[in-house]
C-alpha cells in the first residue's frame, strides 16, 4: 500500500510502498476513504509524542470500509462502512470497566502507538469494542471529522461541562477542534464567545453559530473582554489551541462556579503552565480535561447529526490528496487555513 511516513521528528516526509496490513484475531483492516489532518498529527511529527517510535506513519480520524477481519471478530464484516475513536480501548482495565475507555491503561491510537491512516489500509485491533458504524447518509469525509476533533468538544460540551440553554461558552482557538465546540455548544442552546488572533476563522466561527468574537491580537485582557460581554464571566470555558495564554485565559474568564475544559495539547514546557490557581479557590471553578470519547458514546453524536442540529460536513473546507498531506501537516503551524482538511485520494 502507498503510505506517508516519516523517518525521523521534524524531518521531511515522504510516501512509500509498504506492506499492507494483516489484521490480528480481534481486529480488522480498513480501507481508508477519508482520514483527517489534526494538529495531534503534528504534535507527533514534532516529537512530542513519546508513544511514536519512527519510521512512523501519521494520521488518526479517519472512516473506511472494512477490507478484512480477523477470525474472533463478530459483530464486524467486510464491507461495513466504520469509523473509530482515536483511543481504542481494552475493555478490561479500571477506566474501562467504569466505562471511560478514553482513558484506557492499555490504549491503541492508530497514529500514535501505531502506524495511523494516512495510508490506503489502516489496521485497527479490538474490532468489536471499538469500531463505530457510519450510517450511509453520511459520507467518509464528514465521518472522518468524528474520531477526534468533533467527538472530543462533544464530549467536552455534553459530558462534562452539561452545557444547557441560556449559559455562556467562551472557546478560545477557532481550528477544528474549537469550530467543532462551538456548533455543538450552539446546539445545545448556549451563548458562545469565539476567540482567535485570525479574522476569517472568526468570522467563519460566527457563521456556525457564535454570537460574539474577540481578536485577541486586539484585546489586550481577554478576560476582562470576556466579562464585558457577559457580565459575569463564562460558564464554560474551552482551551481548544493549548498554549499557556490560552489555558490562562479560559480559566480567568470564567463566573463563580465556571468550568474549564482543557482540550488543546499543552507541549513540552508548556504542560505545565501558569494558572489563576487564587482565581479557581475564590471562584470554586472546575478544571476537567477532555480526551476523545468513548465509542458507546457515539450513538448520542450521531443522532445529534442525523436530527440536522449540527452539521460537521459544514467544517470541512478543504480536501487533499496523500501527496499533498507532506507539506500540510508540516506547515499544520503557520497554516491559516479555516476548517478542517481531509485527506480523501490515495
């Protein structure tokens, strides 16, 4: 099969003809259709992520048709149309049994701790706990948004910050994961405050819905823009770029009682930033991370969908081919490109 590989962090990529993938007894081969281009995929190419052992092979949202299976799988067949979350879980450790597989101890991430699916065929383990079906009203390149970007703000959003109707969500960082918050966020009723340095990403975040944007290459203290706005500050708030300002920020401007939600990657020295830590006593705040989402969770996000109250197709402005992919995903950094990019020729 034609994949895109790296052989060393930071280093140029390129595509070459490897094996294709044999599926092991609790798994199957997919067949790529669509696969997504994330800034987890940078961070990885970065070297940031100390799963990745190179030559390595990027690229973890993606939908495909099941090519093949293996001899224990039983609720998968070939020619099934299936997506899959970007942590694939055991089924047998502690989250897992809580029912919080996102968090699985013994985690698969194709991409990450596997050659991922910028590629023509991906292999995927644990078939049966972990493939999702995709309904065929939705075509590959939508169902590729959901494995990462759109299920990790659905599960920051609905899961764990239960936003309802009337309540005020600031998102600072307008990439796909940010834009993904914001449509679910506005479904649900809420207030959203969209905050970028880029005007198209803001003006394009008003069109699924946000109701104010702050630049903040324009504002000097975005927190206190934030409580200009509202009044009182956010009742939820989303780091969706992951840096020390943003994380900061997303805590500062948050009401009494206000929950962040840390979705961006925080990398290397950033990880352990600075924070308003008077600010989460005196207010009583939360501090929640989101993950990816489990795959028994999917059928709530799909129905979302198939109910017309967000349409994620809507987020995806630009489609590539793998050839293309080596110089997208390096330039993922300086990239002011709005929406998400989906890989969809091989």
């Amino acid at each position: 099969m034609r994949a895109v590989i790296y052989e060393q962090f930071r280093e140029p990529l390129s595509i070459r003809n490897v094996s294709d993938p044999v599926p092991s007894d609790d798994g199957v081969v997919i067949a790529v259709k669509a696969t997504g281009v994330c800034r987890s995929d940078w961070h990885g190419w970065m070297g940031h992520d100390p799963d990745i052992r190179v030559p390595h092979v990027p690229g973890h949202e993606l939908a495909g048709e099941i090519a093949s299976t293996g001899r224990s799988v039983s609720r998968w067949k070939v020619g099934d149309r299936v997506t899959v979350p970007f942590v694939c879980a055991c089924g047998a450790c502690r989250p897992c049994r809580s029912g919080n597989q996102q968090i699985c101890d013994q985690q698969f991430q194709p991409g990450f701790t596997h050659w991922g699916s910028f590629a023509e065929y991906v292999a995927i383990q644990r078939a049966d706990l972990n493939l999702v079906g995709v309904p065929e009203e939705l075509s590959y390149d939508t169902a590729a948004c959901l494995g990462c970007r759109f299920a990790t703000s659905f599960r920051a959003i609905v899961d764990l910050a239960h936003v309802t109707q009337g309540q005020w969500v600031a998102v600072h960082g307008c990439g796909g994961v940010g834009l993904s918050a914001i449509m679910i966020a506005q479904a649900l009723g809420a207030r959203v405050i969209a905050i970028d340095v880029a005007d198209n990403k803001l003006e394009f975040a008003r069109s699924i819905g946000a109701e104010a944007t702050l630049n903040a290459r324009e504002q000097a203290n975005i927190p206190a823009a934030v409580g200009e706005l509202t009044r009182h500050g956010a009742d939820v708030s989303i780091d969706a770029l992951g840096s020390t300002e943003t994380c900061f920020n997303s805590i500062a401007c948050l009401a009494k009682r206000g929950r962040h939600i840390q979705i961006g990657l925080l990398a290397g020295k950033s990880g352990r930033p600075n924070l308003p830590m008077d600010q989460v006593v005196a207010k009583e705040l939360e501090i929640l991370g989101s993950h990816g989402m489990q795959a028994h969770r999917y059928p709530a996000m799909l129905e979302l969908i198939r109910a017309g109250r967000v349409q994620p197709a809507r987020l995806v402005t630009r489609t590539i081919s793998l050839e293309e992919c080596i110089s997208a995903l390096p330039g993922m950094a300086r990239d002011s490109c709005v929406g998400v990019t989906i890989i969809n020729s091989f």
